[in-house]
C-alpha cells in the first residue's frame, strides 16, 4: 500500500492511502529547483516565480523510485501527469504471452501519462516502469486544464505546452510505426538509426535505449538483433559501442536494404 505525505500549516506530517506520491507544500517546496524545472518542456517560458506559483496550484507532488520498480500499471486510472525530474522511465506493453515492446522512453525534464490522466475513468493500457534510479513530479491534470481561482499569468501558457507535448508524443509514436513497419531486423534498425541521425543532426549519436530496450522497442530478438549490428559493424556500414553509434557508409547502408 502506498501512502500520501502531507505537511499541514504547522510543518506536521499526516497521511492518505489513495495516492502514492509526496505533497509539496512548505519550506520551499521542499528543495524543489524552480530554475530546472521552468526550463522543462510543460513550463518553458515561465519564470521560477510562475513556476512555483502554479506548483501550488496544481497539487504537485514527487516521489522516487527505485530502477524497474512499477510508477504506473496497466489498468489503474490516474489523474495525474508525471515529470522526470532526474533519471529515465520506460513506458511498456506486455501482451499475454509475456511479449514486452517499449513504446516511449521519457528522460528529465520530459512527461509521461498525459493522455490518460485527461481521460475521465480511462485505465492505463501500458505499464510505466523506472529505467533507472528516477525522481517524479506528478501534476493533476483536472487541475491544469481549469484555471484556478488565483488567476495564475502562466496558466493559459502551461495548457498551450501540454497539447504542444501531446502532439509530440504522437509524432513519437509515428515514428515508431515507421521503425518497425520493415519486415527484417536490419530495416527495422536502418528506418531507427536513420531517424536518432536527423533527430541529432549528426551521424554519431547515443541512443536512449540499451540492448534489450532497444530490441523491445524494435519488436525483435535481443540476440537477432545484436547478431545483426555485428554484421553491419564487420561491413564497415557502422560503429557501435554499447548505445554510441556511428553511421559510416551511408549510402552502401540503404543501398544493401534496398
């Protein structure tokens, strides 16, 4: 069972089963960097001030988590966003046959949950998991798409950069269509790595994933998938090094594919 921290006027803590996340309220926020988080993509343009303001407004909470421990699982309704604050989560689907795809990775400063906190009674179809040791800041979104009574400046603004990160997000999941639309390992690896080169606007690059992470994302064996980046290495097409790479024969690269 998880349980809800709150600081009353006095500095007191009292606690609340339904939630699983810690209330800010006093002293600061408790330590939380308005500066960092202002420069986040749902804040850009706000000052720390705005920043902390609408933070007050928005029942804004954190909690850590440690790596692979579960933030969001398939079938909970949850009517709140979360922002990486430090670290990484992996947004997954599981089918029944134990099959895993990663379908997002949200790093700092990114969110995740958007789509279904906005839905009323919609249940999680996904299961958002800590890649790695990782602080959240959740928002509640019923409070964020209604303007509050203390008439915040930045508010209109904060709604504005949520539809922008939404709108993100399903580029994001397009892209993702078209990485694993080939048929074979290689042109599914070919359409991802071409994708993180533009995305950088550079030939050499880190990828967000690890192996497993990215043969979840591609949809194929770990194994296939590294006996494949063998290949391509020993051909000279590319330079890989855990998750560096670096394309070198571009043109032999999708001249082979075709």
């Amino acid at each position: 069972m998880f349980f809800l921290l709150f600081l009353d006027c006095t500095g007191r803590l009292y606690y609340n089963d339904f939630d699983k996340y810690v209330v800010l309220t006093t002293n600061r926020e408790k330590n939380m960097d308005f500066y960092k988080l202002s420069k986040t993509v749902l804040f850009q343009g706000a000052t720390p001030e705005e920043t902390e303001q609408m933070l007050s407004c928005l029942k804004a909470g954190k909690r850590k988590y440690k790596k692979e421990e579960m933030i969001y699982r398939v079938g909970e309704v949850v009517s709140c966003i979360g922002i990486v604050l430090s670290g990484s989560v992996l947004i997954e689907n599981d089918d029944i046959w134990g099959n895993r795809s990663v379908l997002e990775r949200a790093g700092e400063g990114e969110i995740f949950a958007e789509t279904y906190a906005s839905i009323p009674d919609q249940k999680m179809l996904v299961n958002v998991i800590a890649a790695e040791d990782t602080e959240i800041l959740f928002l509640n979104v019923g409070k964020m798409l209604h303007l509050c009574s203390n008439s915040c400046i930045f508010h209109n603004e904060l709604i504005k950069n949520l539809l922008q990160v939404s709108a993100q997000k399903n580029l994001a999941l397009s892209r993702r269509i078209f990485n694993t639309s080939s048929k074979s390992i290689r042109g599914r690896l070919l359409s991802y790595l071409s994708n993180q080169a533009v995305l950088c606007n550079s030939k050499e690059f880190d990828i967000p994933f690890n192996r497993q992470q990215l043969a979840d994302y591609l949809s194929v064996d770990r194994s296939a998938l590294s006996k494949e980046l063998g290949k391509m290495s020993k051909e000279g097409l590319i330079y890989v090094k855990k998750n560096h790479f670096r394309l070198i024969a571009v043109q032999e690269l999708f001249e082979n594919e075709s």
